[in-house]
C-alpha cells in the first residue's frame, strides 16, 4: 500500500499540506521513501561493537543493511533486507525519481523521535507496524493484519492517520537534519547531499540572475533619470545661454565704465556738489550765471581734448560792472575748500549792456 503526503515547514511548525494518490513526477520537493514490509527484519542492539559484530556475520553481497544510532549513539538499530529483495523493489519507476533524496527501512525512524511524541498509555499502529513501549522504548513489529485507511493514532497531541504516520516522522527527520538514509550503509552515492548541492546552486543562480535582473532595472531606472536630468538642464543652459551672454557683455560693460571713472575722476562729483550751493550763495544778485561746469575738458590749442581738468570748475556768466564780479571773487577766495579763483576773461560791452567773464575756480 502506497502512502503519499506533501509536507511544508512554515514559521518552525512541520505541517501536512496535502494528501496525494501518487508521488508526481514533475515535482521539485525532495522525496523521501520509507519501504516497510515482512521481509524487512529490525533489531536493535545495546552497544556498537554488538552491532558490529551481528553485521560482521552478514554477506554484504546478499543483504542491504541501514543503521540507526539513538540515545545519543549508545544503542543500535538495525533494519536489513535482502538484496534481490529490494532490487525487486527499485525496479519500480518511483527509485528513478530526480529528487529523491533517500530511503528508510523499516520503522526505525520513530526511534529517532522522542517518547513523548507518541501516547504512552496504549500502543498504536503506524503503517504496516504496531508499535508498542518497552522500557522507555518504542519497538515497532510487522503487522500482517496492516492498518486500515481509517486507523489514526496521536503525535505530540495531533490525530494523524496511520497510514501516514511514517511519512510524516520521516518528514520531520529530514527538516530537523536528524534523518538517516539506506544510502549511507549501502555505499552507495549520497543523493540528498547531491540534491541539496544541486537545489543550492539551482537556488544560488536563480537569486544570480534576479540580483542581475534588479541591477539592471536599477542601472537603466537611474541612467533614464540622469540622462532626463542631463537633457533638462541642457535645455535650460540652452535658453538662460542669451542672458549669460548678455550678462558678461555688460559685466565687460560695467568695467569699461568703471575704468573711465576712474580715469575721469568723475565719480568725485558727487563729493563736490554741496559747493554748487554755496558758488551760488555767494554771487551777487547783479550778476547773471550762464554756466556752472565741474571737471571741464582740457583745450589744447583751442581744440577740447578728453583730458579733464582735475579738481576744476569754470563759471561763465555776465556782470554790470567789474565791482560785482571783484566782489564775488572775493567771497570765493574766503572759502577754505577753494584753492584760488582765476579771471580767464573778461569783456568789456557798451554801457547799458552786460559783460561777459570767465572763471575758473581750482579746488
């Protein structure tokens, strides 16, 4: 009788997922065989050097022998069967499976699970063995009776069907790390190793390829945005190019003033031009003022030149009289800021018409 479940660890609790009619080819999930049967012999012993010693007696050519260390190692299990036997056996398609990972004999594997697990109080049926206490100990004997679909038995508080209760144990074994396998008394190739090997470097690449995958995503999601935020800001380069332009042209602009300034002098007017008031203060109201030049041009024969006469100031206006235009110089020469006041001209007109002058006034 086959006995198939599909068992999932989850958050550290080992849970039935399903209940299957056959093993499926196609799967991925590791696959563990337990092979129970009346030609199976099980026997356990007190020490290794027993065991070793009833294994010694035995034909390796004629039997297959797995072993089972409990209580820490100090006690032996044994189960064998013999080989034609289970040649017979794995000529079935189900010892071809790809992930098989290992094969139990027997009902040893619950040996492997503390007492405590099971009910005490009474023996119970697993499979095709009934299995019973002795002296702290669970012994487990072939059953030709077998188990019916409905028989079900307690494990750590939890009814599961008997059927399946092998399976389950095995499966339990296997995610402890606790299982022991035929493969590693037979001497043959240890296929959970292999497959283990294989699933990790499986695992391995597949998590390879989507690190590659999201590197890439990655790589094109932030070449997309620098290269959206290069082109962006080449567009406004592109339109802010004009005013920058436009700003280094005055910027060049501003320099040459300020350097004609400089030149010129001209930025002293504005230290200066409080005097135009007392200038005007100071002339009498006889005479009449035509112009009032700060920082003249230079006249080099008779043509003005850009030269500018430093700290000057020329006056040109008209008088009644000379008295007036004395009397003005005069007052000019009292202020402490002016250097001296200078006719540059004078001319004289008919009487009853006003003359004209021209003064410099040096600071």
């Amino acid at each position: 009788m086959l006995s198939c479940i599909h068992v999932k660890k989850s958050k550290g609790e080992v849970l039935i997922q399903d209940h299957l009619d056959g093993i499926p080819e196609n799967s991925d999930i590791p696959l563990i065989i337990n092979i129970s049967g009346s030609q199976i012999v099980q026997k356990r012993f007190e020490s290794s050097e027993e065991a070793l010693s009833f294994v010694e007696n035995l034909n390796p050519n004629e039997f297959i022998i797995q072993k089972n260390q409990i209580d820490g190692g100090h006690n032996i299990e044994l189960a064998f069967v013999r080989r034609h036997v289970f040649q017979t056996l794995s000529n079935k398609r189900v010892f071809e499976h790809k992930n098989l990972i290992g094969i139990s004999l027997g009902g040893f594997s619950m040996s492997l699970i503390p007492v405590e697990a099971f009910d005490k109080n009474k023996s119970f049926q697993a499979g095709a063995y009934m299995v019973n206490y002795d002296e702290g100990h669970l012994n487990s004997e072939f059953n030709t009776s077998k188990s019916k679909n409905d028989d079900s038995t307690y494990f750590y508080d939890e009814e599961i069907s008997a059927n399946e209760l092998l399976c389950f144990i095995n499966a339990i074994l296997f995610f402890n790390g606790d299982s022991q396998y035929l493969s590693q008394m037979d001497g043959s190739k240890d296929q959970y190793e292999e497959l283990i090997y294989k699933k990790n470097t499986i695992q391995i690449g597949k998590f390879a390829l989507i690190a590659l995958f999201i590197m890439a995503i990655l790589n094109f999601i932030v070449f997309s945005t620098f290269e959206y935020k290069k082109q962006d800001l080449e567009q406004k380069y592109e339109s802010i190019l004009p005013v920058i332009e436009k700003n280094k042209i005055l910027s060049e602009n501003i320099k040459i003033l300020q350097n004609d300034l400089d030149k010129f002098q001209l930025n002293q007017v504005i230290e200066i031009a409080p005097a135009n008031d007392q200038i005007i203060s100071a002339m009498p109201d006889q005479i009449i003022l035509n112009t009032l030049e700060f920082f003249p041009l230079a006249e080099k024969e008779g043509i003005k030149s850009l030269a500018i006469r430093k700290n000057s100031i020329q006056v040109i206006g008209n008088t009644p009289g000379p008295k007036y235009l004395e009397l003005w110089i005069e007052k000019l020469n009292a202020f402490e800021w002016i250097e001296q006041v200078y006719l540059e001209s004078y001319e004289q007109k008919p009487r009853n018409k006003l003359s004209e002058f021209l003064i410099t006034i040096e600071l």
